[in-house]
C-alpha cells in the first residue's frame, strides 16, 4: 500500500517516489477516455458478450468498443474468450487486476460525489453573493 498522503502539502519533505508516479500513469492509461469506466463497470457484473457491451454502453460504437477491448485486453484488465462453435461465441471478462481496479471506482464514485456537492454549494454560494 502507498502512502502518498505522506508527500501531500510538504513543500519540505521527501520528493514523491518515482514508483508512486509510474503507477498512478499506468492506472490512469488503463483507465483514462470516455469509455474504458463504463466498460470495466458493466463487466464487472459478470460475463458479457460484444453485444451485451454495446447495449449496456450507450452511445458508443462497435468500431470504438472494440478498440477500446482490445486496449484493456492489452493492459491485461480483460481477457477474450473464443468459443470454435458456429457461429462462434465471444465472452469477455474481468481479470483478477480487473476485478481489484472495483476499489479505484468506488473510491472516485466516493470522491466525484462529494466534490460536485462542494461545486454545487460554491455555484449555489456565488449565485447568492
């Protein structure tokens, strides 16, 4: 476990170790656009074919899910199975790193929630001054 926390609002102390900024640039390649999130999130429930993906991420596009699988199989957050039937079958799930980034979400669900509370009381504060 970090402990960046440490390094927050010291100008004195101890420099931010280089590990702790390769590892927050890794996290942020696996999960960074406008996709990747949602994706992880609907596989998070279980097993999910092409199509399950496509309806359960609204708006994206099948050229754009599919790079965007291909990514994340990649960084080794999905993993592709084929089926040899007719017509053949393609299931997409979660690693075990996959299933582990659950926690990174829930903390920036946590986070998102009380940061726009904060915007919308300083808008709803300057609307008043």
């Amino acid at each position: 476990m970090s402990d960046f926390k440490d390094f927050i609002g010291s100008d004195k102390g101890p420099q931010c170790p280089r590990t702790y900024i390769l590892a927050l640039t890794d996290t942020l390649n696996v999960v960074s656009g406008k996709w990747k999130l949602p994706i992880i999130a609907a596989l998070l429930r279980g097993v999910c074919r092409f199509k399950d993906l496509l309806d359960s991420t609204e708006k994206i596009t099948p050229r754009m899910l599919s790079k965007e699988l291909k990514e994340l199989e990649m960084n080794s957050i999905v993993e592709r199975k084929v089926y040899s039937q007719t017509p053949v079958l393609i299931e997409y799930r979660l690693t075990k790193s996959g299933k582990d980034i659950a926690n990174v979400i829930d903390s920036m669900i946590d986070w998102g929630m009380v940061h726009r509370t904060q915007v919308i009381t300083n808008s709803e504060a300057e609307k008043v001054n």
